[in-house]
C-alpha cells in the first residue's frame, strides 16, 4: 500500500526547452496522481464548456432534432387540429346515432344521453330486410303526414318552425319583444319604405288605428296573423289575398311588427330578419 503511494507521489517535471540554445523556457512539476486529477478536471471543465456554449446560444439550434421555437409552434397548431377533428368526429357519430334511431322509428338523443349510453348502433349493422321494411313505413308515415287535411281543408300545414319568414322591411331593431308589455317589435327604417307580408294570407283588417296610425292585420296558413302598425300608408284592403313578399304598406316614423300564433303573441325576430 505504501509502495502503491508513494508511485502516485513520485514527483515528474516537464519541462519546455529551446531547441538550439537548450535554454529551459518552462518547466512543470507534478506527480502522477496530480496529472491524474488534471486530466480528468480538464475533460470536466471541457464538457461544462460545451455544453453552455451550445444550451445557452444560438448553436442548439443546428443540433439536430432539437425543438426550436418554430417546432413548437407547429406542434401547438398540429394540437389544436387534432383537438378540432376529434369534436368534428364526435358530432358526426352523434349525428349518425341519431339518425338510424329516427329512421328506426325511434325517439333521438341528446349528447349526454349518448355519452352515457355508451354505445352507437349504425344501419350498416341491420339486415337489408329490416332497412327495407323500416323505409317502406318510413315512406307511409311521411305520405299520409303530407295528405293529411289542416283546419281550413287546404292541406298540410307547417307547424310555425319549419315556415320560411319574408323580411318585412330592412331598418334596426330599437325595441325588443316582451310577451306582456310589448307584444312586438319596433323597427326603424326610413320613412315611405315599403312593408311587405311576411307570408301568404288574406287581408283581415286594413285602415287608421288610434294608437297604431295606419295599420294592416293578414290571416296567414297554420292559425298565424302578422300585423303591421304605424304606418305613413296602407296598399291594401280587408279580404284582399296577398303573397309573401307583397307591399301591403309604407313606414310612418317606424314599423311595429306583431306575429300571433295560435292565439299568443311570439317573438317576430325569431323567424324574420331585418
């Protein structure tokens, strides 16, 4: 053990001559295990070097496969695309779910339902004999639907959802709908412009109105009456039929716009746009 030190110990010179002159320029003094210990601090102090040389400037970025600031942008936006496919899939499912249960002849489903359920049946997993005989009473029940007679014995008739609306005037709305105090809305438009039926009916009530001006009440399909109140004109008459779209007045300061339904006053804005 003391042989094994004592060879670690020995001390070593190297020194740095002229070759000419052999004038001694440098010399080192040190012991095998001092240049033991060099060594490796060297290597160390090597390796720190680089490493902060290529963390802490511009050189990382030639490292190959690093992820510079442009890696990572790409990867968040590759993200947010996936994120957006998935919840495009996931309404598609709900979609076809929903539609071989109503093709079934069955009640569809809200989201959570579905979620909760677990399960998504398709068509493609019933028999060509059930799609075809699912589809011959699909195709029954939508024909006696579209001949079955409405009240007035004109035929079938749409419930007020599924009614296409005409736009009475262009102008802003500056007073919304409220059931009890104000069964309406109010329009402004520009004075004299036209006002046209907002679907095809008849004339029940055309002329002056204390507190409505000039006003024009129409009859319309599926027990729905529009009236239109405040205006400069009538253009026309009680019992006269008018299609959609038909001038039936002019604005006076503004228009004032009700829709009845079955006996109750609706939001205008829900089926027309202005």
């Amino acid at each position: 053990m003391g042989k094994e030190n004592s060879g670690l110990g020995k001390p070593y010179r190297l020194s740095l001559v002229e070759d000419e002159s052999h004038k001694r320029i440098r010399s080192w003094r040190f012991t095998r295990l001092g240049g033991i210990v060099g060594a490796v601090t060297a290597v160390v102090v090597s390796f720190l070097l680089l490493f902060a040389l290529i963390a802490l400037t511009p050189l990382k970025s030639w490292v190959p496969g690093y992820p510079d600031a442009h890696f990572k942008r790409d990867a968040i936006a590759n993200a947010i695309k996936i994120d957006s496919l998935e919840n495009e899939m996931f309404r598609w499912s709900l979609y076809a779910e929903n539609l071989s249960r109503v093709l079934a002849g069955e009640e569809g489903l809200g989201a959570d339902s579905l979620i909760a359920a677990g399960t998504r049946r398709y068509l493609s997993e019933l028999s060509e004999r059930e799609l075809a005989r699912r589809d011959s009473l699909l195709r029954i029940e939508v024909q006696n639907a579209q001949q079955a007679p409405s009240q007035d014995g004109s035929g079938r008739v749409l419930p007020i959802e599924g009614m296409h609306f005409f736009s009475p005037v262009k102008g802003t709305v500056t007073a919304g709908f409220d059931k009890v105090a104000h069964p309406s809305v109010e329009i402004s438009a520009p004075a004299n412009s036209v006002v046209c039926a907002v679907l095809d009916g008849t004339v029940v009530f055309s002329g002056w109105t204390d507190d409505g001006g000039y006003a024009i009440c129409i009859q319309h399909p599926g027990n729905i009456i529009s009236c239109y109140r405040h205006g400069q004109k009538v253009l026309k008459n009680t019992a006269d039929k008018v299609t959609a779209g038909t001038p039936v007045a002019l604005v006076g300061e503004n228009l004032l716009l009700e829709i009845w339904y079955n006996g109750e006053a609706v939001d205008p804005s829900k089926y027309c746009t202005f």
